[in-house]
C-alpha cells in the first residue's frame, strides 16, 4: 500500500456505498480482489459500476478467473497456484514438492492485473469507453510459468525436478565454493565458451576432450564432468571466483540470501534496494522501485495509516466538517 491514501468506508452500509458511488464517478479505475459473489451482494459488480461510470477501467483480480462454474468462485492464496500449475512440483526436491517463497504469484498476479489496467486506459482512449479486465492468480502464475509450460506441452514430458548432478549442461548449473557460498554459471551454449572456461578454472586437460568438448556429448557425459567441476570450485571462495569469471567475460550469478541481496551494490546503485526517512520509524532500507521514468520520476510514500485520509477525501468530494462528524457516529467511516 505504499504511495496510496487509505480512508475507511463500510460499503455494507447504504450510505457507505453513496460515497463509494461518488468516488467511482469521478475515477478512471476501481480495482479490487473480492470473489464474484461478493461484489454482487455488495452492489460493486462489473454492470452496476459500468452504469455510474461508462469510462471506468474495472480491474478485477479473482483467484482462479471468472469462468469454470463453483470452482471458480472460491478464493485462492498465493501457494494455491502454486500447487495446481506445476511450481511445487518442479521445484521440488527429487522425491517431494516443494513451497517457493511466499507472495511470489501474488506478485505476478498483481503485475498481470496492473498491466492490464493500463491497456485498458490506453484503449480508452481510442474506443472511447470503459470495460472490465479481469485476471486471476491462477491465470498470471500460468504465464508466468510460459517457457517450462510450453516446453512439456512441446516434449510431452515434465522436466525432472531439482537434482543438480542431473542438470543437462554443466555449464549452467550451481556449484558449492570454499566458503560455503554458491554460484550459478550461466553458459547457457557450453561449446562456444568451454576451451576458455576449461583455461580460467584451470582444467585445461580437459579442454579437447572429446566428452565434453560440445554439448551433445557433454549432456551425455554430465555424471562425470559436474562432480569434476564441484571440486574445482571448492578451491576457491565465491568472491574470487566471481571476480576470475568476470575478468574472462564468464557469465555467472551469485546464489544470495534476501540478507545478501539488501546489501547487493548492483541493486542498490539502481534503486532496487533504497533508503528513505520514514516519518515514523525513520531512516529504513527498503524495496525500491522496479522502474525508473526519464521525464516523471517516480518516488515512494510510506503506506497511510488506518483511514488516514479519511476525512480528506471526503472533503474533496465536498463533505463539510459536520457531515463527516455524522458520518462517524454512524460508523460508515
């Protein structure tokens, strides 16, 4: 809820949902997450918004999209999509699933929902009205997921999951260095770098052997040449082989914690991970922004506190002091 204005409003009530109406009148999005059912029974539907407002862009972001019947009126959380597109399970270790980090798909699901906003609001500029987005978690997380979804629907398999003694191209996988730290390589085509990887990390034997030397019989030979390269970087810590790989042009990542990412100078320096003064808990890192516009900077606001522009927005709708007095006594706001 950063850089939002929060206010309190009981939509349940007849007067609660007047002030909705009236804000609805006058915006060019309303956009909410309750389940089909729910906004019917709170008069916040897709037809009774339209007719207040034939202009307004109506984002609609349900769990598992509007169509299917009962199984789509339920609710869903983040891990839910999770489950049913196939993540859990191609995360997973060798013999069970696995739960990715929490609020993954509820991040994507926000983004496929704000991306479809703005569609609509540059459509509207060209039809000349409104209408109703809808996306769902189930929906966004499938695109998401479109290269590994694509490619079982092209091999008509599912890829293995998680063991990395299995990974098809040793050049682009994981390895353990010296002081525990991890680092992914990231040669995605192994014969176009393997005489010059083969001489950086110091196995220049291996360079012309011909069961590595191109992809075809490097896959085959994977068993052998990964636990070769375990040893290989467990001569070195991560921080000295990050800086051999990037002094030869080697791509590579560093595995890090969240706790290692806070401090990661590549983020920073781009405002990914940011500090700001807090009017409340003062000077804090932070989240940053994603993006950054070249004529309109964007900035972050803390998130409002409960109803904290309440009475403000009411006043811009033309409330006067002893309205919204009446309003509270009432408990509307």
């Amino acid at each position: 809820n950063r850089s939002k204005r929060g206010i309190t409003l009981d939509i349940k009530k007849e007067r609660g949902r007047e002030i909705l109406y009236q804000l609805i009148q006058k915006s060019d999005v309303f956009m909410h997450n309750f389940r089909p059912q729910v906004t019917v029974a709170w008069g916040i539907d897709y037809d009774t918004i339209a007719k207040l407002n034939p202009m307004i862009v109506y984002a609609q972001g349900s769990g598992w999209g509007l169509e299917g019947g009962a199984e789509s009126a339920g609710g869903a959380f983040d891990i839910a999509p999770a489950a049913r597109t196939g993540l859990m399970d191609h995360a997973g270790d060798p013999d069970m699933p696995r739960r990715p980090v929490g609020g993954l798909l509820d991040g994507a699901a926000a983004m496929c929902l704000a991306a479809g906003t703005m569609a609509a609001l540059h459509a509207r500029q060209r039809i000349g009205r409104g209408q109703r987005v809808d996306t769902s978690l189930f929906g966004s997380s499938i695109a998401l997921l479109t290269v590994a979804i694509t490619q079982a629907i092209a091999f008509g398999f599912s890829f293995v999951r998680g063991d990395r003694s299995n990974t098809l191209n040793p050049l682009y996988t994981w390895y353990k260095c010296a002081d525990g730290g991890w680092i992914q390589l990231l040669m995605l085509q192994p014969e176009k770098y393997w005489p010059l990887f083969c001489e950086v990390v110091g196995i220049e034997h291996l360079k012309d052997d011909q069961r590595f030397r191109t992809m075809r019989p490097m896959v085959a030979n994977r068993w052998e040449l990964i636990p070769i390269l375990d040893q290989v970087f467990a001569t070195k810590s991560r921080g000295q082989w990050m800086s051999i790989l990037a002094e030869h042009g080697l791509a590579y990542a560093p595995i890090q914690t969240f706790l290692e990412l806070c401090d990661d100078p590549l983020a920073i320096a781009n405002g990914y991970i940011t500090v700001w003064d807090h009017p409340t808990y003062g000077r804090e890192k932070v989240v940053g922004l994603p993006y950054k516009f070249s004529e309109t900077p964007a900035s972050i606001r803390p998130c409002p506190e409960f109803g904290q522009h309440t009475e403000e927005v009411l006043q811009e709708l033309g409330y006067n002091w002893d309205e919204i007095a009446k309003l509270k006594e009432k408990e509307v706001i």
